[in-house]
C-alpha cells in the first residue's frame, strides 16, 4: 500500500471480519413490553431564559441526525466469506446506494446487504477507491431502511478538528450502535478521530451535526506498550477515511450507469416506519 499508516494499522483489513468470526454467544432478543418502555420514560426539567421551569416528556436522547443515520445503517456481508463491515443506505445522484469501506468489499463485486427483520439485498459494487478506502454500491430499495441524502463534505483543513461526529454501525456481534465523537487531528489524508470503534465497524458513514458526509470508518489505531513493544488496539483513535479525496465526477459516472445483479436480489422483510430521510 502506498500510504505508510496503513502499515501501521494491521487491523485496517482485518477490521470487518475478525469480530464476525470470533463472536460470543448472544441472548435471546426480547421487546420491552408497553409497560416497560412507560416506567423507564422520565420526564426532564427545562428552564426558559426567563427562569421558568416546565418538564418536558420523552425528551429525545438522539439528535435528527443521529436518527437518521439509524434508520439508514446497513450490514455489508461477503457472498462468498464470514465476516461483515458496515455501511450506509443512501440516494446518491438518483440511485440507490451503500457506502461502505473499499476493505469491506475487497475485490467482490456483488455484496450482501443486510438491512432489518431479516431483510437482505443483494448490490453491484460500481466504485471502488482502494487508496482513499471507499466503495459505493448500487442496491435495489430496502423495504425497512430510510435512506439518507448523500450530501458529501468536501472540505479537508484545520476547521474539521473539534468538529463533532457521529456514526451508527455494527462493531463485534453487537446490533446498531450509535457513536459519538469529535475530530482530533488530520493526518496523513485521513481524519483522526476519538471516538469507539471495533471489528465490524468498518465502513460506517461518519456525519457532521448538519448532516453532511464526512467519510467512513476505516481502522483502529494501533499502540505499542512494554519493553518487547506488544501491539494493543486503540479503540477510542478511531481513522476515518475522508470522501473529500475521492474522484466525485467518476462517481457520479459509475453509480448513474451501475446496473444490479440480474439474479434475484430481494429477500423481503418488513417495511419500517418512516422516521426522516428518504423513502422512495
């Protein structure tokens, strides 16, 4: 690889697939009843500028952003291998798509695509930028997830750092967990950020408060302790790869041209509820 960080970081390949392979035994899944999701509900005190006190139910725990990029995070599975990344369901340039990480996809060119509920598609990888660490996909609609709108923040400088951040992807065996962070320090073209990540992780979409796409989880950073210098993850240095270093004209050639798999490519599952975003 002609980038020497990518050296250093050993678990960049091995990111989305060694937590798939080693994963532990899971609980059951159970639904919190009516009356459970009533007792754990409080109310929350707000003051107004004028000192006035008033309480203020179900107050959200999750900003507009936060939610929808809930609503569009994907599981991305090889065909033909164990293991998983993560990835985002988007509308970009009137297409249905994923992003995910260049690692995640490898040299495969139809994916597995794993939405809720048992839903899964099946995408054609369209574009593939191995030294920036991005893949686009192009899938067929997903009944239970939200796609978001592929707004791209181009801009790499000084201003990113302190910026905060957010994902939501699959580290490990867990299911949809939603990240926070901020921007650290710029790097090497990449974004070096403190904030969780874990196998599986890989290929998250990373936002901005405003929404806009500041790349993908593409690796944990590597740390060195003891005398015989052992290698530890870092998992709260988290390197996201930017998607203000891609080709954006190629892009829009290759997802505005892609065409699908033409096996079947839908295993239904059921519709989600609309929570913001773009259902189409």
């Amino acid at each position: 690889m002609s980038k020497w960080w990518k050296k250093s970081l050993s678990l960049l390949v091995c990111l989305p697939f060694i937590g798939s392979c080693t994963t532990p035994f899971l609980p059951s899944e159970s639904s919190p009843s009516a009356a459970e999701i009533v007792n754990i509900s409080h109310p929350v005190d707000v003051q107004t500028a004028f000192g006035d006190v008033f309480q203020v139910f179900d107050a959200p725990n999750l900003s507009l952003v936060e939610r929808r990029a809930r609503a569009a995070a994907v599981k991305v599975r090889s065909l033909i291998q164990d293991g998983h990344g993560s990835g985002t369901y988007m509308i970009a340039h009137g297409r249905r798509v994923v992003v995910t990480a260049a690692h995640v996809v490898r040299s495969e060119r139809t994916i597995a695509i794993d939405g809720r509920d048992g839903e899964t598609v099946i995408g054609k990888v369209v574009f593939v930028d191995k030294e920036n660490d991005l893949a686009f996909i192009v899938v067929p609609r997903l009944q239970t997830r939200t796609a978001v709108r592929y707004q791209p923040r181009r801009s790499y400088d000084e201003r990113l750092i302190g910026t905060h951040i957010t994902y939501t992807g699959f580290p490990s065996h867990h299911d949809l967990l939603t990240i926070r962070g901020y921007v650290a320090s710029l790097e090497h073209e990449m974004v070096v950020t403190n904030m969780f990540g874990w196998f599986g992780s890989s290929g998250s979409g990373v936002f901005d408060r405003s929404g806009r796409f500041v790349g993908i989880v593409s690796g944990i950073d590597m740390g060195y302790i003891g005398v015989f210098g052992m290698r530890v993850p870092l998992e709260s240095i988290v390197w996201v790869a930017p998607v203000s270093f891609i080709d954006h004209e190629m892009l829009k050639v290759r997802i505005i041209t892609g065409q699908l798999p033409g096996t079947i490519n839908t295993f239904p599952g059921a519709a989600a509820p609309r929570r913001g975003g773009l259902r189409d």
